[in-house]
C-alpha cells in the first residue's frame, strides 16, 4: 500500500474537494471513469506487442486514477451506504457463482 496514511489520504480528498467544490470532483470521476473504459478498449484493439505493452500501462494508469477518484466518492457520497451496497452485490456475485458450480456438476 501507499506510504500515505489513509488518515493522510482522507485528510488530502477532504482538501481536494474543498478546494475544486464537490461537482467538480464528481465531473473528475466522470472523467477518470470514461479515461479507463476508452483505455480498455484501446487494449483489445489488434496490434504490435511493444504497443500492447504501452496500452497495458495506460490501463494500469488508468485504474490507479479511478481508484484515487473512487476514495474521494466515498467523501462525496454515503460511504457507509456505498458499502452496504458493494456487500450486497458480492453476496450477489457468490451466490450467481454458486449456481454456475452447480450447474456445472450437473452438466459434468
């Protein structure tokens, strides 16, 4: 993990939002978003290898700024609400995989 606190680091997003105001921050996220899909898509492009590489990183990069975004939503938005739905929707994801496991022992 980073050498920043997250102390530090809620400290720093806290700062950042007061600085540029909360819709600008929501518009960065926006941004960062759509910057991370437009890099995705650019990898699954067919091309030289030393260019897959470059847009391998782009995407690397890419996710490292949502990321940074996404820790500043947590400020801009209900935190503890966004986690109660991200419990719910990976409760949701294990029990959809648990139905793919069952259905593969049944077609096995």
């Amino acid at each position: 993990m980073s050498d920043l606190k997250l102390i530090d680091r809620k400290s720093l997003y806290r700062r950042a939002i007061k600085q540029w105001g909360r819709q600008s921050q929501i518009e960065m996220i926006k941004e960062e978003c759509i910057e991370l899909a437009l890099a995705l898509q650019k990898l699954n492009r067919v091309g030289g290898r030393a260019l897959s590489v470059e847009r391998y990183h782009a995407v690397i990069d890419e996710i490292a700024d949502v990321e940074i975004m996404i820790e500043q939503a947590h400020h801009l938005f209900d935190s503890d609400k966004i986690q109660e739905v991200k419990e719910y929707k990976i409760k949701r994801l294990q029990a959809r995989l648990e139905v793919c496991k069952e259905s593969d022992k049944e077609e096995g």
